[in-house]
C-alpha cells in the first residue's frame, strides 16, 4: 500500500508540474514576443530563439577585445532601455524570472585557456555596462564566459567566425516559484 500511495502523490505532483511548466512556457512565449517588438522599435538586430538573446559581438567588441566599442555603447542603451522596459512593464515577470545569464562566447582562434578568459571579460563588461545603465538588473545579470565551447557553423560546415563571437542574454525562469504559487 505504501508504493500505491506514493504512486498517487506522484501522479499530482506531476500535474502540478504540468500545469506550471504549461504556465511558464506561456510567459516564456509572452516575453520573448515583446522583447521582439520592443528590440524592432529600437531597430537593434537581435536574435531571439527559445529564449536566447544574441547580440552581436562585432558591434560591441573590436576583435581580440575585451573592452566595449563607442559604437556597442549605444547598441546596448538601446537594448538595455528595450529589454527593461518588457521586465519591468509586467511586474509579474520578476517573479518568473530568477536570474539573466550574460554568456560570452568567442570563434576557435586562440587557444582554450585564452578563449575562456576573453569570453568572461565581455560577459563581464556587457554586464557591468548594462547595470550601470539599469541599476536594477544588477540582481538579475550573471555574467559567464564560454570561450569557444559553442562555435557556430555556416551550412558548409565551416565555422561561421564572426557569428561564434557574440554575447547571449539567457533568461533563465524559475520553475520553483511558479510550482509553489510563489
């Protein structure tokens, strides 16, 4: 009877977990198509796919570089007023929401090691960049490098450089909250 009875209390944790996951890929839904518009409105170009967020390193970045250019300045007030502006529009979505990855990747040239470093610094900077602007995003925004550990290939199958060194925004929701009604 104990197997029985642990069988049943799965069975409704595992609607309650349906019923939220079903929840959480609709405000996942909600968000990124706001964030669609509100990143046109600007006339930035960012990639939006499953929650990711990819900007475009050679706008921010000289090559081989760490530090922001003039020019990735202004393309991120830009994001920064857009993307805050969603967040913060539906205050509902802070409570979706636990943390905002800033992923830094960089193209295969260079090794590991330096790869690695290179892609935390610009995640970093983006980082530090974005808080300045919106203070408040300091308690979303964690800054993380990848170095080369995701390359991007073109559709002959050689690797897309300029599109492997770039900067994601990964929202990353908080199943927790939404299962406990938090």
């Amino acid at each position: 009877s104990n197997l029985n009875d642990s069988l049943s209390e799965n069975g409704e944790i595992s609607s309650v977990g349906e019923r939220g996951l079903l929840e959480l890929l609709a405000v996942q839904n909600k968000i990124q198509a706001q964030l669609v518009e509100a990143f046109a409105a600007q006339n930035l170009n960012v990639k939006i796919e499953n929650g990711v967020i990819a900007l475009d390193s050679s706008i921010l970045f000289g090559l081989d570089d760490a530090e922001l250019s003039e020019e990735g300045k202004a393309y991120l007030d830009a994001f920064v007023d857009a993307f805050w502006s969603i967040l913060a529009d539906d205050s509902d979505y802070a409570g979706y929401i636990s943390a905002v990855v800033v992923i830094g990747y960089t193209d295969s040239s260079g090794d590991d090691n330096y790869n690695l470093q290179l892609s935390e610094k610009r995640a970093q900077a983006v980082t530090d960049y974005c808080t300045e602007r919106e203070f408040i995003l300091s308690m979303f925004l964690r800054p993380v490098g990848a170095g080369s550990t995701d390359l991007i290939y073109s559709e002959n199958g050689e690797e897309d450089k300029e599109a492997s060194r770039r900067v994601e925004f990964r929202i990353v929701f908080d199943e927790h909250g939404i299962l406990h009604g938090e």
